[in-house]
C-alpha cells in the first residue's frame, strides 16, 4: 500500500450532525445565520448609511461645461460614443479625476474608488457591528476541542486527563485485567448479550486479551508487517500508544479497542470459512484492510444504540475520537487504504 498516493483510498463519511458513524455523526450545529429576522435588511442599510455618513464628502473638481467645439471636425457618431462609455479606465489616467480626498487631496475616477480609500487608509469605519454580510461564525466547545486536541494524532492524548505514560513491563497487564473486568463481569451480563457478546470467565480465555498480555510489550519495535492480522495490529497500537497515556486512561484505551474487535467480528462474521479458517475469528484470519468500514454501525448500533451515553463509559463524542484515533493510525501505518472523514451536512 503506497501511503502517499490517495488514488484508490476509500473515504468513509462520518456526519457530525446525526451523531452517528454510520453516515451521519454529531456534532453542536452552528447557527443558521441565513435566517435572518424580518427587520435585518434595514438594520443593515441603516449600518451602511451610518458608514456613509462617517466619511467626509468628496469634493468634485469643477468641470469645464464650456469646452470648444471645433466646426472643422466631425462629430462622433452615436456608436463611437457608445464605444468610448464602455471603455475601462485605467488607474493612471490623470483627466476625470473628480473624486477628491480632503484628508490628504488624493483624486480618484469613482466614488466607490475613493469610498475604498477611505475606509482602508483612514480608517473611517466606525459604524458598530459587522455591517453587511453573514455574522463571523464563532467556534463552539466541541470546535475548540478538537483543534486543540486532534483525534487523528498523537495530540489527542495531550489532554489533561490523558496524558502521561503507563509503564509497558509494570503496568500494563494490570490494565489488561481492569480492562477485562469492566467489559465482562457479571454485572454486565445483560449489557453484553443485547450486542451478543461472547462471555469469558477469565483473560486467559480470551482470544485477543490472553494474546495481549503474552505480548512482550516492546514500544520501540519496528512496525509489524502491512498484512499482519487485526488482532496483532491492535495489539501494536495499544503498545505504542502506552507511551502517551496515563494508566486510568489506558484502561479505557483497552476497554474501546477490545470493544471494536468484538464488533469488527461481528460485523464480518459472514466472511469467515469454517473449512478455511477454522474456529478463528475475523480479526484472528484477516488484515486490516477492511477493518475501517464497519466504524459508523460500531457508534450507532453498538456502542450507542437508542442514544444510550453511559453502557459502556464512552460518550458519543468520545467514541467518535476514539475511533478516528484508531483508524487513523492504521491508515498512516498502511494497514488500511481506508481514510475516516467527518462530513457536516449543515447547509
């Protein structure tokens, strides 16, 4: 996979709006400035009539009403006339400057030309407000957010209550266990067979999580290989991201991943061989290639089914990010062609 030609990439749209990867994902939506209230217009006429009037009158050279006419020339026929008035002046013709700045006596051909000059030379826009056009979107928390901290980088987890590191040969199979507990304890039996997860009475039993913790954990390895299968690639994500988390948060961290895995088998349950494969599952048998494509239907159907917020302790936004995270760094790592984009349908 060539990361640096976008021929052939897939681009999954995520719309903001609808909170919901599955083509429509939420965000705040702004104000629709376009709806303006019945007495707008003539506010803003009043702006601009107040604009005017900041502005000195120009003084218009007197013209010469008396210029000669000589009887030995021909007069201009009407088409000549009309073809000099469509004529564009240009910017150094001295004759027909009549529009005269008192502040510092520069002429220009146009009103309009020295209107121009004086709002950008003399500052004389003192009216309030904007004036003519759409108001200046101001950014919402959520906006402000996600510039400071990008989901798609590194910089996601330079958020206060991320940040930090969770030691790889002391910590992490603690967090491993934590993860474990949060997602398959009897408590949550109900939750997990609503979404017909698979229940496991130890890490040991499972699949993905038993392979984690055998893992040696090296951070500083060389990227595995683009065709390895999902489980290792997931497992290599979690590793180089223990850099950049607090434990609490890679607790978390674990739980989201492991959740995803459970729903990338369920999503791709069909496409698993039982003579081919065996009794492996999808991440088990498969590269990650197509592993992005069931990201909108994990947010909606999965995680977050009804709108529910607190199932499993993501919020939507947080799952969203989460999800981009993940997503993103399989695509800059070439394990995937496809590329996550969020869409915002707001018109």
């Amino acid at each position: 996979m060539d990361n640096g030609n976008d021929a052939g990439k897939k681009n999954l749209l995520i719309n903001p709006k609808e909170v919901s990867f599955s083509h429509q994902m939420n965000y705040t939506p702004s104000q629709n400035y376009l709806d303006l209230p019945n007495n707008q217009f003539g506010s803003e006429l009043n702006l601009l009539n107040n604009l005017n009037n900041a502005i000195p009158q120009p003084e218009i050279k007197e013209q010469n009403q008396n210029s000669e006419t000589s009887n030995g020339k021909l007069e201009e026929t009407e088409e000549k006339k009309n073809t000099k008035l469509l004529k564009r002046r240009s910017k150094s013709e001295v004759e027909g400057r009549n529009f005269e700045c008192k502040l510092c006596n520069k002429s220009y051909l146009s009103y309009p030309a020295l209107y121009t000059h004086y709002k950008l030379k003399h500052n004389t826009n003192n009216s309030s407000g904007r004036g003519r056009g759409r108001p200046k979107k101001e950014p919402n928390e959520n906006e402000v957010e996600k510039s400071k901290y990008n989901p798609t980088n590194l910089t996601f987890f330079s958020k206060e209550e991320r940040t930090g590191k969770t030691d790889p040969k002391e910590e992490i199979n603690d967090c491993i266990d934590s993860a474990f507990d949060e997602i398959y304890s009897k408590d949550f039996s109900r939750r997990n067979e609503s979404r017909e997860i698979k229940n496991y009475s130890s890490v040991d039993e499972h699949p993905f999580l038993s392979k984690f913790k055998r893992d040696p954990h090296d951070t500083k390895k060389n990227m595995i290989n683009e065709h390895e299968m999902t489980d290792y690639v997931l497992i290599d994500y979690l590793n180089k991201m223990s850099m950049y988390c607090n434990k609490q948060y890679y607790i978390k961290l674990i739980k989201f991943v492991t959740l995803f895995r459970e729903h990338v088998n369920k999503f791709n349950n069909g496409k698993v061989d039982i003579n081919k494969h065996g009794k492996k599952e999808y991440t088990e048998a498969f590269d990650a290639e197509d592993v992005p494509d069931s990201s909108n239907e994990f947010i909606t159907d999965f995680l977050h089914p009804e709108g529910n917020e607190t199932d499993f302790g993501f919020t939507k936004d947080e799952s969203i990010d989460l999800t981009q995270n993940l997503c993103y760094w399989m695509y800059e790592n070439n394990f995937t062609c496809s590329k996550l984009s969020l869409i915002n349908n707001e018109k």
